[in-house]
C-alpha cells in the first residue's frame, strides 16, 4: 500500500485512491474509509496544537483509533473498495503534503508493523 495526499490526486499517477479523512475534499468522490480518519475532536486539538503537541496528538490517535483496529480487517476492506486492485497499488489520502506531521503517516507504521508495507510515494512524480 501507499499513502499520498489529495494534490497529488489531480496528476492523474494514483489509479486506487482511499480518503482516511474525516472530511475530504468537496471535489473529492472517491472511496472513503473512515475508520483510519481522526475524530472531529482530534481534528480540532491537532489545528490548535499546531506541531507543539504533535506528539499527544499521535499518541491519542494510536490509542483511540488504531489500537481498536484490526490489521487484517482494515486491508480487506480496502481492498473490497478496490477488488479489481492489488493491496499494493492502493493508496490512502488524507491533506497534508509530504514531510508534514499526519496520521496517514501514524497509518502506514502500524499496516507495515502488521505486515503490510506501507510508505509514502515518491517525491518524484
């Protein structure tokens, strides 16, 4: 799997895309997964926060979303929102650009700590 944001959506390079956003973009229809978006309440904290707790923010986000997941269980819903797809050409979006504190980055150490293998795309597409 990679992850990716949603400028990099309009290059026309990621063929499988899945929002993790609480609320993606209006232009945005593709396949929405929200069991790996923040809470609103997160949202709001990490806006305020804005990088002096990122930390506490990781962390809640460990605690209260991917602790209560199942690694397993959340590739086989992604890949039911793309059947046609390899798991590795899926593609989680969320907002922030490349190098910027995200939960996307928090979601793809926990798939690869379970065996699935997660990184960023490149920088240069």
């Amino acid at each position: 799997m990679k992850t990716s944001y949603f400028a990099r959506l309009r290059t026309g390079q990621i063929a499988y895309p899945v929002s993790i956003c609480r609320f993606p973009p209006r232009w945005y229809k593709g396949p929405k997964y929200l069991k790996l978006a923040p809470t609103a309440d997160m949202l709001a904290r990490a806006k305020a926060a804005v990088d002096s707790n990122s930390e506490g923010i990781s962390n809640e986000y460990q605690e209260a979303i991917l602790a209560k997941l199942s690694a397993d269980e959340v590739v086989g819903d992604l890949q039911a929102l793309w059947p046609e797809a390899d798991t590795s050409d899926i593609t989680l979006l969320c907002f922030e650009a490349l190098n910027k504190p995200c939960h996307r980055h928090l979601a793809a150490q926990w798939l690869t700590q379970h065996g699935y293998p997660t990184e960023e795309m490149s920088s240069n597409l």
